[in-house]
C-alpha cells in the first residue's frame, strides 16, 4: 500500500530527483524566478519552502543542513541573508507557481515558480553606444531648434 508516499517520482531515480531539486532550489534563490514544468515546479516548491523554514532559525545547525540538502554554498549564503529575513512575518506560503502555456514540443504544463515577497531585480540598464548618444543628442539635418 501506498499511505502517505506523496513524492512525486519525475520518471527519475531518487538520487537523480533530490539533485534535480536541488539544483532547481538553488537556481530559484539565485535568480528569484524559474520556469520550469508544473509537476517540477510543485514538487520544487516543497523543498523550497523547507529551505526557508531552515533559514529562518538562522541556526549553524539549520545552515548546515541546508547545506547538506542544496550542495552549493552560495545559495546557502542568500537564502540565510537575504530570502529568509524577508520572509520572517509568513507563516508558510512563501514560494508561488504561476501556470503558463504548454511547451510545444511534448504539450507539458508549463509554469514559473517564484518568491511570494521578494522584489524582482530589474534588469540594469546599459548604456547607449556613443554613436547613439551622440545622435539623440543634437538634432537630425534640416531641423532647427524651436526657440
């Protein structure tokens, strides 16, 4: 019988699926947002949200389990710093799955996963090329300066 095993298999071994998570939690913290498949996303979403559990302890033993689950430190690092502190008021509920449309190839449900109170960084903005500076700033032949 099958009682309370609730993982979700992704037609992968375990060891493959607990590094696949992994990683996908440690692209999450880095990067604020993944898109990824719905049945990912979802089983992502509770690794996640456990990892946040860890970093709200702010604990060296709840820092080195975090650790030992998403194998790279410098995830560690902004969850511990960054994720976590934010989230201190929440109890629960601090990632979101966004659906979106299914993936041409193969139909499958896609979907973005994405901190609840975390700002997005906006992108920087890169400077104009001095070619283009130049140009917008004085104005195209034959117009004149309305005074």
């Amino acid at each position: 019988m099958r009682h309370l095993k609730r993982t979700a298999k992704l037609g992968r071994t375990g060891q493959h699926r607990n590094a696949m998570l992994a990683n996908m939690v440690c692209s999450l913290i880095i990067h604020k947002r993944i898109t990824t498949t719905l049945a990912k996303a979802k089983a992502a979403r509770s690794v996640a949200e456990k990892m946040v559990t860890l970093g709200k302890k702010a604990t060296l033993h709840s820092r080195r389990l975090a650790a030992a689950r998403l194998h790279q430190e410098d995830a560690v690092k902004i969850l511990f710093t960054e994720i976590a502190p934010a989230q201190k008021e929440r109890h629960g509920g601090y990632t979101r799955i966004v659906k979106l449309n299914q993936r041409q190839g193969d139909s499958s449900q896609k979907a973005i996963l994405e901190w609840v109170d975390i700002p997005m960084a906006a992108p920087a903005e890169q400077p104009m090329p001095e070619d283009e500076s130049k140009a917008a700033q004085k104005p195209a032949e034959g117009e004149e300066k309305k005074s």
